[in-house]
C-alpha cells in the first residue's frame, strides 16, 4: 500500500497547478489555505471582475468556485494525478459585493475516479462575511497528466 501524501506535498502539489493556471492570475484570484480535502480562493474586487451593475460577474464567481473545488479534489488523489471538472452547478445566493470573494472548497465524497465537492463563496465586506453562492462539483482524476487534449 502507497504511503500517503504529506499535507507539505499536498500544499506544494495544489500550489504548483494553481500557479500555472493563467485564468486565475488573470483574474487576481490567490491560493489562501491548503489542507487535506480544503482549499480557500481569494479574489480581490475591482472593476476588472465586476458585471454592468457593480457586482463580481458570475463568471468570475464560478471560477474561483470551480477552482476551490478541483483543488479541494486534488488534494485526496495520488500523487501524480490531475484533476478536471466534469461538471458543476452554481447557485448565486446574494450580488457578490465587497472588497473581497473567498471561495471554500472541500471535499463531499472521494472516490478512486470522481470526486463530489461543494464550494461556498463569501463576498467580504468591513470584515463580515456573506454567503453569496454555492457551487457543487463532479471532479475527475486524470492520471499523470497536467494536460489533457483527448
């Protein structure tokens, strides 16, 4: 039997794929927290990521979701293995406002293949936290491959 990833290898494994992300860096979105089946997304607020009316586009929102998911994912899958999104769904619950979204990750259910996770999105406002959406995510493990182009 595989001797289990140390929680340092799981946070350099998520940090390494997260840095090559470019739709992350592009949004300014960062890596906050790493833990076994938990992973926090900051996204700073700012014209470059809000809608029409002000808010954080949803699609900015569903990112750093998406993303707070596969990692949360990842980080139960052997070493060496990828993570994809087979599917999600999201729930915008409130306008994403405030000087900062945190999307929280973590695992439901872990499997050899696909993985349930669910991520909650808090806008910051003043230092007070509002859920503004809820993403559920099927996670596939890819094995040893970063890229994918089947």
């Amino acid at each position: 039997m595989a001797e289990a990833p140390s929680d340092t290898e799981i946070g350099r494994r998520v940090a390494e794929s997260f840095d090559k992300q470019g739709f992350m860096t592009t949004l300014g979105a960062r890596l906050l927290r790493v833990a076994p089946g938990e992973v926090e997304i900051e996204l700073p607020v700012g014209p470059l990521v809000s809608q029409q009316h002000g808010f954080v586009h949803a699609g900015a929102v569903a990112a750093i979701a998406d993303s707070a998911c596969g990692y949360a994912a990842l980080t139960r899958m052997q070493a060496g293995a990828g993570v994809l999104t087979a599917e999600f769904k999201i729930n915008l619950l409130a306008p994403a406002a405030g000087e900062k979204l945190i999307a929280r990750g973590r695992v439901v259910k872990a499997g050899r293949t696909l993985t349930l996770a669910l991520a909650e999105v808090f806008a910051v406002r003043d230092g007070a936290e509002k859920l503004c959406a809820m993403l559920t995510a099927t996670c596939m493990a890819v094995g040893g491959r970063e890229g994918v182009s089947d």
